[in-house]
C-alpha cells in the first residue's frame, strides 16, 4: 500500500483545523462540530488501521515513509 498513512494522521487534524477557520459563521458553530468529528473520525480510523496492520514479530521499521 502505498498511501502516506502517517503524514494523514498528521496533516489531518491541520487541514480540518484550517477548514474550521475558514468556514466558520458567527451566528452557528455547528459546522465546526461537524468538521471537528469527521476528522477525529477519519483519525482514528487510520489509527485503528495501523494497530491492526502492525507486525509485531517483524523487528524492522514499519510504515516507513520515502
């Protein structure tokens, strides 16, 4: 799999934090709540994803990224 898991866990919460910023209106705060619980979603979803793929008799780096 070539997908850069660890930069997203990384860039993830940035990115949404920057849509927050953007996107947000004085009168309702309820699509910051709603970006706010997608990324926490999306986050720990590769989080879960890395614990499962994790090797542990492999005693080498894993998840490395180039």
């Amino acid at each position: 799999m070539n997908f850069p898991i660890l930069s997203s866990l990384i860039l993830l919460p940035t990115i949404g934090a920057i849509f927050i910023l953007f996107g947000r209106s004085s009168s309702n705060y309820n699509s910051a709540k709603y970006i706010s619980l997608f990324v926490t979603l999306a986050n720990l979803v590769l989080s879960l994803y890395l614990w499962h793929a994790f090797d542990k008799t492999n005693s080498g780096f894993q998840f490395v990224e180039e």
